[in-house]
C-alpha cells in the first residue's frame, strides 16, 4: 500500500531543505519527494513501506527539528481529459514507379544506293 508522508521540518535556507531532501529520498521504499507547504517547510514523501517515525527521526538527528504531520494512503489523481488522439498512420504506398522509356537502335543500311 503506498502511503503519502507529510513532515513538517523548521529550515532556514536553501542547504537545510536539500539537505532534507537528500535524506528523504535514501530511505528505503521513497518513490518521490517534495518540497510543499508556503514557506517550502513541508516535506511530502511518497512511498511503499516507508518507516515515517524513523524517517522523522532521521530528519530532526541531521536537519532541525521536525515534527509528523500526517500520514494518508495515497490515492493516485484521476484526470478527467479526453484520452489523446491515436497517432496518424501514413498508408504505405508500395514500391515507387518507374518510367519506361525505349531506346530504338536503327542498324545502318547495306545499300547506300537507294
């Protein structure tokens, strides 16, 4: 069952929220991570078999503290759109033609008389 993460970390700067996401996508079974939240102070982890209170605990040991918010099934979004149009397919014309053209050889004649 795949589990949407969501962990609030208190970073500063640009280095802690990397930081942050480097140690969020090592742990195993993370299949994607982000960056949400107003001040991007959320991480958003999605994954199968994800440990979320050691992955907090990871988060709050090498980053600053931090504190799980929640932790839902995650439900893939459904569009609504029209599927895509089907690829054009150009029909195959075969082999291309060739003009014939006949070369007519006169032999020269014998008799120059007539």
């Amino acid at each position: 069952m795949k589990q949407k993460i969501v962990i609030k970390v208190f970073m500063n700067d640009h280095k802690c929220r990397s930081k942050a996401l480097k140690i969020s996508v090592g742990v195993v079974g993370v299949e994607s991570a982000a960056l949400t939240g107003s001040e991007k102070d959320q991480v958003e982890v999605v994954g199968e078999g994800v440990d979320a209170v050691e992955l907090t605990r990871q988060l709050r040991k090498n980053v600053a503290y931090a504190e799980l918010v929640s932790v839902v099934e995650h439900k893939k979004e459904q569009s609504n759109s029209t599927p895509p149009p089907p690829p054009v397919i150009w029909p195959y014309n075969g082999f291309p033609h060739y003009q014939i053209c006949e070369a007519t050889y006169d032999p020269p004649r014998i008799c120059t008389i007539m």
